[in-house]
C-alpha cells in the first residue's frame, strides 16, 4: 500500500489561491493564446464539485469515484499530516496538461492529489513512474534543505496500482496563492485575460507586476546553494532522503494521444560539453543540403562555446557543478498574493540538474517571448521587445541583488537566449529544425559583420561542397562574443 512513501513538513497554507489550483486548472482560450509562448500545449476540463466533462482520455480517471479519494486522504491521518478529526469532503476535480487534480478538505486542512492522464494500467509505464518518482523526490530534497522555499511538501508519493484509487498518484500540500498571470494580465468583459493590452498596463498592474519578479528572482535565488557534480534526474537511494542520486534523465515526446507518447532516456553526464553534444548528435540534419549543413556549424558553434562548453562555479574550480532547472517556469505554475509576492512553485516533473547558465537563474518563459520561434512584432506577439528587455532588467538587478554578480546571477540578463537554446535543442524532435532555423535567424543579426546579410542564400553558400572558409571564420568567432554574458 505504501509503494514509493515519503513524508514531508505539512504545509501551513490552507487558503483558497482562485481558479489555478497546483497549476492544472486553466481557460482554454487563455491557454492557447499562452501557449504561443510557452513549451507544451495545454487543454482544460474545469469542474466543480467533482463533475468533470468526459472525453475519451480522460475517461479512465474520470471514473474514479470520490468515495475512494476520500478513503485514501484518510489514510494521510497516519501520516501524521491531519490533527483534525473532521470528515474529509472533495472541493474541486480539476485537470491540465497531464495530471488530474483532486482538491480535498478536512476542516482547515487541504491536500491535492495528483493523478496522471496515464495512469491505467495500459498506459502505465516504467518511464513515467520514474518521472514521478524523480519530481516527488526533488519536491522533498528542496524542502529538506531549503525550509521557507514555497515548493508543495510531498505527502505521499505511489507509482503502483495497489492503493484506495487503483492508481498511481502523488499526493501533496496545498499551495495558497492566485495564478501569476491573474496578477500580470488585465481581464477583459469576458473575464478573460487580455493579451491585446499587455503592453499598456494600469499604474497598480505595473507595480504588480515588478513586485512580482522582484519577488520570484529573489525566490528562485534559494536555489544558489543546491549544486551538483552530474547532469541527470534526482532520486532517493532506497526512498531515503538522506540519499540524493542523480540517475538518467527521463521524458517524452508528447503526441495528440497521450497514450502514443514517446518516451526517452538521457544519460548521466559530468560535463556540460558531453551533455550537449551527446543530444546534438541525436539531432537530425539533413547534410546532404548545404542549408543544414551550414545550421549545423552554427549549432556545434553555439554549444563550443562559452558558456555552454563548461559549467563551473568559478573560472579556478576544478571540477564542473550544476544546478537545478525548472522545466516550466510559466505563470501558471507560479502562484502569488494579490500584490504579486510569491507563495509557490508547483509543478516540478521532468525538473533536472542542468549547467549553470540555464538553470535556476534563468529568466521565467514569459521573459523569453520575443526569441521564440513564433514571434512577430505587431502579429503574433504579447509584449514588444523593448517592454521585455524592461522587464528582464528588473528580474536580472533584482538576482543580482539575491545571489551577488559572481554567481549564477550573473548569466541572468542574457538567459532569455540562453533558455530558448536550451529548449530548442531538448524540446520535442518534430519542432527541432523550426526552432533551428528561428534562432539562426535571430542570432545572426547580433553579430554585427552580418547584420545586412540575406539569412537564406547566406546558409546556401556556407554549406555548400566548396564552402566559405572566412564566412564560417566570422561565425565562430563571432557567435561566442553573442553569447558571452560579459558582454551583453
């Protein structure tokens, strides 16, 4: 029955945070204008009082009934997490991307149990109980070594079927707070969040919204003192949290069925230059093409390349460390009070350990916007350029501020690179060239020898049989100086 236990410090926010509860419930139409900007598309089924709309994958978990979730939080009493003797009752069922979500209360406590869209016994793979495992276990390290860090404490952590729900499951604390973007959006009529405004916010919204990254830069600063000498996912040797591992890597391809997801392993690295280039030689580039043949010496330009070709501390350590990453650091997945403070991060599956100019000091997705492959000022965008570059200075001063300009901090002003890189190359394989391409595009205009070059027959001739020696000299001497922090 307890397959996979782990105990953590109950939470002691009890509150309601609003229509986001750990991150799965969202408006469909929010989403889809969101998720322009974000890495992973989301769809929604909101519900109230345990009524869920059925759909054909979902269905399985749907038929769940309440009657065995209540049975299985009382179970929790022996956890020693509920004092209360009142009886539990099911606030909400609510579901995001892949995990549905059961809300439940017992007096002043709540607890949200978190199952995922394959949790049936066809679906079930060894994958994606590692995956759950591994989220669980960093949940509790960061806990463990970090107190007063808003993480969800982990109550109880099952990969197996043997349980009241006949399912894997991951049960946690209650995480009180409103979804970020409540507090970085307007709302329109509808009541929904107005993207066509963004740009323009009221007096009030504007410091909001600076509380807000002062507080989240200041928040993920925590992580500073969690280092690592491996690339990889964390795990408790033998469930114990005195035990940190760091095991391969564990993911998935998503499909439209989540059933038909592809799953993945990575192995442990140790250092940033093998980690790099052991999943670029997992890319596909056709280079019989000079085109690709030419994005691919931009690519193994980039990745030789300070500082993603090591990853230390200081220049004089002698040996490599890294830190943790969140794989989804969007405003859905960070709550905050109504003045924007931060009260938690939620959401850690697929979180790693990863070089340290993309880990915890990078700036969150939304920051990221204008170096995504999909963004076109004045067509498909949310905030321009120069509103960003605002913002991103404020999160960049205030980590400073936190970690002092000879830390990871000092890789934040420029991260918004860093992190779309980062995504392009680990991202789903079907958008790799996509993402290729945009990001050439991009980088190409900062170097200034190339400014006025037409991108296409550019890349044509470089790859071509015969090549361009000097034009291949420009971009490895100059996609290092783009890339290089001190001089952004």
């Amino acid at each position: 029955m307890n397959a996979g236990f782990i105990q953590a410090t109950p939470s002691k926010e009890n509150e309601e945070h609003g229509s986001d509860i750990d991150g799965t419930s969202k408006n469909t139409e929010e989403e889809e204008s969101e998720n322009r900007h974000s890495n992973e598309k989301h769809k929604t089924n909101d519900s109230e009082n345990g009524e869920v709309e059925d759909d054909d994958e979902w269905a399985p978990i749907h038929a769940i009934p309440d009657s065995s979730f209540i049975a299985l939080a009382r179970r929790l009493n022996s956890a020693d997490f509920v004092s209360s003797v009142a009886p539990w009752i099911i606030e909400k069922r609510i579901e995001g991307s892949f995990n549905h979500a059961v809300i439940l209360a017992n007096g002043s406590t709540k607890v949200v149990i978190k199952v995922p869209i394959v949790a049936t016994e066809k679906r079930w793979q060894a994958p994606h109980a590692q995956i759950m495992r591994s989220a669980a276990h960093t949940m509790t390290y960061i806990k463990s070594k970090l107190p007063h860090f808003p993480v969800p404490g982990v109550i109880l952590c099952d990969t197996s079927f043997e349980n009241e729900i006949n399912a894997p499951f991951v049960a946690e604390t209650f995480m009180s707070g409103k979804a970020a973007w409540d507090i970085w959006y307007e709302k329109d009529e509808d009541g929904l969040h107005d993207y066509n405004t963004a740009d323009f916010p009221s007096e009030e919204r504007e410091k909001w919204r600076t509380t807000f990254l002062q507080s989240l830069a200041k928040t993920m600063a925590q992580l500073h003192s969690l280092e690592f000498d491996q690339i990889g996912m964390m795990q408790f040797k033998d469930n114990d949290p005195t035990k940190p591992t760091i095991l391969p890597y564990h993911g998935w391809h998503e499909r439209e069925d989540a059933a038909a997801r592809v799953y993945f392993d990575r192995d442990v690295c140790t250092t940033a230059a093998e980690y790099y280039a052991a999943q670029l030689r997992e890319k596909c580039f056709p280079k019989e093409q000079p085109k690709f043949k030419a994005l691919l010496i931009i690519m193994e330009s980039i990745f030789q390349s300070k500082p993603f070709n090591i990853s230390k501390k200081h220049d004089d350590d002698e040996k490599e460390t890294f830190t943790f990453l969140h794989e989804d650091l969007a405003l859905q997945n960070i709550l905050c009070s109504d003045t924007g403070e931060v009260t938690g991060i939620i959401d850690w599956d697929r979180s790693s350990t990863v070089p340290r100019c993309v880990g915890f000091s990078n700036v969150p997705i939304l920051l990221q916007e204008d170096w995504s492959d999909d963004y076109v000022v004045c067509q498909n965008y949310i905030h321009s350029p120069w509103t960003l570059n605002k913002y991103r200075k404020v999160y960049a001063d205030s980590m400073i501020e936190a970690c002092g300009p000879d830390s990871d901090a000092k890789y934040t002003k420029i991260s918004h690179i860093y992190g779309v890189i980062q995504n392009m190359l680990f991202g789903d394989h079907g958008e790799f060239l996509i993402r290729v391409e945009s990001l050439v595009e991009k980088l190409l205009v900062e170097i200034p020898e190339l400014r006025r070059v037409d991108i296409e027959p550019f890349l044509e001739v470089v790859g071509a049989e015969d090549g361009w020696e000097e034009a291949e000299l420009v971009l490895r001497e100059g996609i290092p100086r783009v890339l290089d922090y001190r001089n952004f």
